[in-house]
C-alpha cells in the first residue's frame, strides 16, 4: 500500500487551522461552560436522583417525545460515576465538540 504524497501534503497544510479551530472551541470551553449545575441540570439531577440503571435503560425517563435509551444511558452514567456532579458531563461535551471542529478542519 503506497501513501500518496499530495495527501500528506494536503493534510499538513491543513493541521494549523485544524490546531486553531481545537484551540478556539478550547477556549471557549473552559471560559463559559459552567462545571457545576445550571439552570436544566438542576431539573436533570433531580431525576437522575430517584433513576437507577435499568430504568435509564428501558424507560423515557426525561420526558423526551421518543425514547432515547442512549441519552439515557450517558446521562445516568456520567452522573453515577461523578458522585452527582456535572463535570464528566461537561467533559464529554467538549471532547465530542472538539473532535467535531478537528474532523471539520480536516475535511475542509
């Protein structure tokens, strides 16, 4: 298999933007969004309060027009694994928005 040399030309021109887009999201990140609980979380914890796993798993349990059991799922183990906190959450927001604005640069 031979690696095409106007790719990796191509995709190191590339990494720059794809660094300043990652870093700007970055720091737009860690200024604004909030590592404790705000405004829905607070109505977010009082029902992963009184949840435990399988309910997450089979039942609607946020009042969502279809059933997200995924949502859920995420929701009630970032939750339970935080000792009722919101910064894993916050955490995964931010590593699927950054991973987002890398794939973007790069496709660009």
């Amino acid at each position: 298999m031979s690696i095409n040399k106007q790719k990796l030309i191509d995709i190191s021109r590339l990494l720059p933007y794809t660094f300043i887009a990652v870093l700007g999201i970055s720091f737009w990140f860690f200024l604004v969004f909030p590592f404790e609980h705000h405004n829905e979380s607070y109505h977010w914890i009082a029902i992963l309060m009184n949840t435990n796993f399988i309910q997450a798993l089979t039942e609607n349990i946020f009042n969502q027009p279809n059933f997200r059991f995924m949502t859920n799922v995420i929701a009630y183990s970032g939750y339970a694994l935080s000792g009722g906190g919101i910064y894993i959450h916050q955490l995964f927001n931010f590593f699927v928005a950054a991973a987002a604005w890398f794939m973007i640069a790069l496709l660009m």
